[in-house]
C-alpha cells in the first residue's frame, strides 16, 4: 500500500481495501460535496479577464468545480487531487465540456503544490474538510499561491452552534464568529459569504444515499467477501449527512488576498 493510496482512504473515510472500489461507489456523483453553480456565479461578477485568468483548484476531484469554471467563465484551469481515477473522469469531463485546452489536471498532494511558489488569480479548495489544517492554516497554505488583489474561494462551511463536534474529520471545524475571525486572520478581506439553503443539502444528500446505496449493492454481489466493510461505509455516509444537516450550516467563502 502506497502512502497516497492510505491518505486517500483516509480522506475518505473507509478501509483501503475498498479503495479499488471507490470509482464505481461514486460512479453516479462527479459534484463530491460541493456546490459548483454557486462558485461560479460568485466568481463571476469579480473583474478578472476571461482566458488570461489563472485558477488553482486543490483537491479537485472529478473536476466538478473546475471544469465549470473553465467552461462558464472561461478562466484557465489547474486542478490537483491524489486519486488518478477521479482525475481520468476529470479530463474526460473537460473534453466533453470543450475545455480541455483550458484545464489541466493533476495528480499532485496538494501541500506539495501550494509550495511550489507558482501564483495564480484565485485558488479554490471545495469540500475538502481540512486536509490543510484548521482554517487560519488552510488560508495560510493557500494564499502562498494567490497574488496579492487575487481570490481564495472556500467551499465547506462551519459549525451551526459554538460547541465543537466529536466526529473525525471535523476536529477543526468552529462556529461561524470564529471561522470568520480565523479565515482574516491574515489580513484578507471576507468578500462574500453564501450560504447553501438546507433544503438543497438535504436533498443533495438523500440523493447521494440512494445511488451509493444502489452501488453498495452491485459491488457485494461481486465482492462477498467486501460486504460488511461495504455496508459500514454506507453506514458512515449516512451518518455523515446526518452530522452535516444537523451541526453544520453549508456556506462558500471568498476572500481577497492583501
Ligand atoms: C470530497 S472530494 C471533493 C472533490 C471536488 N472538490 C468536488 O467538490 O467535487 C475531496 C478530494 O480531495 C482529495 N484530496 C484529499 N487530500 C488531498 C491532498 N492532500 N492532496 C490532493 N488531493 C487531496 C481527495 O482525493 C478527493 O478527491
């Protein structure tokens, strides 16, 4: 076992053994907890040229943020994620979306990336929790990477009340005052804050459930031996978006770098 492939189960949430499986349990989600339209329309009135326009996306999975960006509104795409599996459906997105000349894709840690010292107009890092750290430290890694007057977009959210959560993964997450306290912490200026309505998390969610449910299923059937550690990461799934509609509230950040 690779340390990637470990990292990337643990990112997960599930053993590695069922890593081999993850392209077909997700088969039927490219947006993997983010909310895409809403990133894009927040970027959109921002004056940033169109094809000159350098974008970062870390931990871009299937590309469902990058590519709409790169197709919506025309910026040039960089998207680095750990699972070559999800960056292979990524470029097979970009082609079909006629943007595969605007996007690039990847397979890179992403601390490794943002310390390279390259600079980009706007660096985005949708729903991937805080693989960087806790927020003052996701924002510190990533403005390494934007240039001053450019953009840092994130998508996740905060903790709808002040006491903290016992959930793995969510050890950094902090109400909303402390977030925003922590993502300024560095000088950057909060410009806009959007939050997602619970009804379209709760129906993204129920959505998700039935279809890794369905796929649950086909892969026992295949693999018998797989099918308690199956149906615990189905568990776990549910139990996440239990945790999420009832302690968190949905919102996308976005802040300008001084
Ligand atoms: C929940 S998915 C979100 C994907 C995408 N942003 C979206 O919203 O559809 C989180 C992604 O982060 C990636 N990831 C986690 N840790 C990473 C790291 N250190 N470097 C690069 N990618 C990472 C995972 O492989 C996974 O594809």
């Amino acid at each position: 076992m690779q340390m990637n492939e470990q990292h990337i189960a643990d990112s997960f949430g599930i053993s590695p053994e069922l890593l081999p499986h993850l392209p077909t349990l997700l088969a039927d989600i490219w947006v993997l907890g983010s909310w895409p339209d809403r990133i894009v329309e927040l970027l959109s009135p921002l004056e940033l040229p169109g094809d000159s326009t350098r974008v970062l996306e870390v931990g871009c999975g299937k590309g469902a943020v990058s590519v709409p960006i790169a197709r919506d509104l025309g910026f040039r795409v960089h998207g680095v994620d750990l699972f070559e599996p999800f960056l292979q459906e990524a470029r097979a997105r970009a082609a079909e979306a006629g943007v595969a000349d605007r996007c690039t894709f990847e397979q890179a840690d992403m601390k490794e990336v943002l310390g390279r010292g390259e600079t980009y107009d706007v660096v985005v890092i949708a729903a991937v929790g805080h693989a960087l750290g806790d927020t003052v430290e996701i924002v510190g890694a990533l403005r390494q990477t934007v240039r001053p007057g450019g953009y840092m977009v994130l998508d996740d959210g905060y903790l709808s009340r002040k006491e903290r959560v016992d959930y793995p993964g969510y050890e950094h997450c902090r109400d909303r005052e402390t977030t925003l306290r922590e993502l300024t912490a560095h000088g950057d200026r909060l410009v806009k804050e959007v939050v997602i309505p619970f009804t379209d998390l709760m129906a993204y969610n129920a959505r998700n459930n039935e279809v890794i449910a369905r796929r649950v299923t086909e892969v026992s059937l295949r693999h018998p031996e797989l099918r308690e550690q199956l149906l615990r990461y189905q568990q776990a799934e549910i139990e996440e978006c239990l945790l999420l509609e009832t302690e968190t509230v949905a919102a996308i950040l976005l802040l300008q770098r001084t």
